[in-house]
C-alpha cells in the first residue's frame, strides 16, 4: 500500500442500504457496483453474507461478475459469519473479508457481554480461522471512537498480528469532533504493534454533521483509507459522503500534502443519480458537489461575478464532477446583468439600453411573486410587453 495515496472503500450497498426503507435487488446492486468501478472505487463492501440469503447472494453475484475493483464482505468476529464471507467471495477478481467486533465499555458490557480478555481471544481465533482463505483481511473495532484508546491499540496488534493488513477505526455513532479524531488517529499510529504494516482507515458517520471533517483531519494525522458511501447514505444520519472527501483532498490538494486521489471525479454526479434513483433516497438540492443548486447562482452580486470570472464563487468547475455548466438561476435577487444575458440567450439581442430597463423592472415585480422565473415566464413578458407598447 502507498501511503501517499488515499483509497477509497465504498459501502453504499452495506451501511448505504442500512438506510431506512432502502432495499436493494441484486441486478440494482450490479449496476452500482459497476458504477463505483467507473468511478475509480478501490473495494467495494458488497454486502453482509450472514445477515440474509438474498446478501450472501448478491455479494457471490458481484464477486462473480465485478471486476476492477476488490470485492468486500462483511462479517462478525465467529467462524459462522466468515465462512459465509469467504463462500461468497470465492469468486472476486481479489477478496477482502471485514471481520468486525465492537471495543468500546459500553457495547462490550451491554451488547456483546463479554470483558476485554474475551474480545481479544475471539479477534485471535477468529482471525486464525480466516487467514489464508482470502486475499487480504480488515479488521474494524466497532465504536472504536468511544472507546478506550490503549485497549484499541491492544486489540488492533492482535489483529495485526493476526493477519489483518487493514484497521478500520469507525466513529460509529458520529461523536467525534475533527481535532479529538485526529489524535485518536495519531495515538492509534503511534501505539498500536504492528501498524506500520497496515493501514489505517477511518468510517465516520454523520450524526452531527461532522463526517467529513473528522474524515479529513483522520486523513491529515495518518489515515489511508476512507469508507464512505454516495450520497452519505447510511444508518441514522448516514456515512461520510465520498464524493465529499474526494472533492475536499482535490480542491484543497496543497493543504492535504498533494496526496494522490485515483477517483475519476466527472463520474460523481452520474453515479449519484444512479444511487439515489435505485435506492429512491432524494438528494437535497443543497447537497454539496452532487446537489441540483451545488452550481446554481441567484444573487446579482454573485452573477455578475461569475459572468466576469467563475472563480469568484466557484471553488471547483462543474465539469470537474460531471455536473452541467454553471446555471443562473433567475430569482428576485438577480441582477440586471444576468437577466441581459439570459435575454440574449433567448434570442433577444436587439434591445435598447432602455427597453431591457423596462423589462428588467417588470421581470423584478414578477420574481417578488415567483419563487424562481422561468425561461417561459421571460419570454412571456417579452411578448407581452412588446403587445403593449
Ligand atoms: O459503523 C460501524 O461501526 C460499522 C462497522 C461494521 C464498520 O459500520
Ligand atoms: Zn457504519
């Protein structure tokens, strides 16, 4: 693994289809996943085997019939689940198993009722059971974020040495701010045996807004890996959204050490659509890089700076993430340069200064009324202006 390169793990059909009411079929789960490969995805968690027949069906099917990148499956810490994983991925161009169990107090004493000791023996055991019988193995410590960090360090060495190339250090239930994440990060590099033959990677998850953020300062203190989903789908609030990460690491390249990013990022908006019409889960039109308005100006201030230079209020181009170009949106606080242009546009190129002052003052009265004016509403009170002089 390069440790100037940042991989991308996408679990859009595992945590994704976590998502409240989404389902997905195994021909939709083909078609993503064909998706993710365009997109430059590293490994794609192509489901959970254990957890249903019609998963341990849909992960067989990807493994048989995606290739590019490598096929994931997950699996709690007892031979049952791994060996239904690595059935499954017999057939992956190259196989990841993701064995997880949870390391913080509170999952362990409540959920799993079982001490520290027991933890680590059953990561010990359990990891001996699956060495050899895939390519490459991640060990991920369930609500890791909360947990305490000289135990996760413990638990990760034992995974280490037990095989695991890859230690996932999940904020399970998004807490985490970025400063606190990034020396969790730091300290897991630092004091965990055996990290400097694995990887660290980081899955946050969005609770309170800070997916990303965590994300990234994981990234500046050592991380190498991001799981993350399209769109941010995911349990609760969801998952970080790779399309967010990707964008940050690109725009900001100088700040994140010019750290090499392998993602075709004109797929994004593609990609996007074809999750959200699969999973039926709406992307808010504000959603940054993938959002309706993510390009979209209405302010006349803001127009009249795009028109000089785009620059001015745009920090990365449409066509960087396969957007359509840069749309000015006419709405009340448009300006009449805009609405000249647009005039333009329309075909009406012949009006006297005065004439696009008169229609500039009608177009404001009817964007007081509407919310936003369309092409017809222009052309509209074009003709009909001109009817009524
Ligand atoms: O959020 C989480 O902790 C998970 C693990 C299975 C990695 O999804
Ligand atoms: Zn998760």
């Amino acid at each position: 693994m390069d440790q100037n390169r940042v991989y991308f793990f996408d679990t859009t059909l595992r945590d994704g289809e976590q998502t409240p009411g989404v389902s997905l079929q195994t021909p939709e789960k083909i078609e993503i996943a064909k998706g993710l490969v365009r997109l430059g995805i590293d490994v794609i968690e192509a489901g959970f085997p254990a957890a249903s027949p019609g998963d341990f069906e849909a992960v067989q099917t990807i493994a048989r019939e995606v290739k590019g990148a490598t096929i994931c499956a997950l699996a709690r810490a007892n031979e049952k689940d791994v060996q239904k994983a690595i059935d499954a991925l017999k057939d992956a161009e190259r196989s990841r198993l993701h064995v997880f169990i949870a390391i913080s107090e509170l999952h362990m004493e409540y959920k799993l009722k079982m001490t520290r000791q027991e933890v680590l023996d059953k990561v010990k055991s359990v990891l001996a059971y699956a060495k050899g019988k895939v390519d490459e193995i991640e060990f991920s410590g369930e609500d890791a974020a909360r947990s305490d960090l000289d135990f996760a360090c413990q638990v990760f060495g034992v995974a280490i040495a037990g095989g695991a190339t890859i230690i996932n250090v999940p904020d399970t239930v998004g807490y985490m701010n970025p400063n606190e994440f990034g020396d969790k990060i730091r300290y897991i590099k630092e004091h965990t045996p055996g990290i400097e033959n694995a990887i660290i990677s980081v899955h946050c998850h969005d609770d309170l807004g800070l997916a990303n953020a965590n994300t990234l300062a994981a990234i500046k203190a050592g991380a190498r890996q991001v799981e993350g989903t399209i769109n941010g789908l995911g349990e609760r609030a969801g998952n970080v959204a790779i399309e967010e990460v990707v964008m940050a690491l690109k725009t900001r390249h100088e700040y994140f050490d010019d750290l090499q990013v392998n993602i075709d990022t004109k797929q994004f908006t593609k990609v996007s659509k074809l999750v959200s019409r699969l999973t039926g889960v709406v992307v808010p039109p504000n959603k940054p890089i993938v959002g309706s308005n993510a390009f979209a100006h209405e302010s006349g201030i803001h127009q009249h700076g795009m028109m000089s230079n785009p620059e001015t209020y745009e920090i990365m181009t449409p066509e960087s993430v396969g957007a359509e170009k840069t749309d000015l949106v006419l709405g009340k606080h448009s300006g009449r340069h805009a609405f000249a242009d647009h005039l333009a546009k329309l075909g009406f190129q012949s009006f006297t200064e005065e004439k696009i002052n008169d229609l500039f003052a009608k177009f404001k009265e009817l964007a007081d009324r509407k919310k936003q004016v369309y092409d017809d509403d222009i052309i509209a009170l074009v003709v009909d202006n001109l009817h009524h002089k």
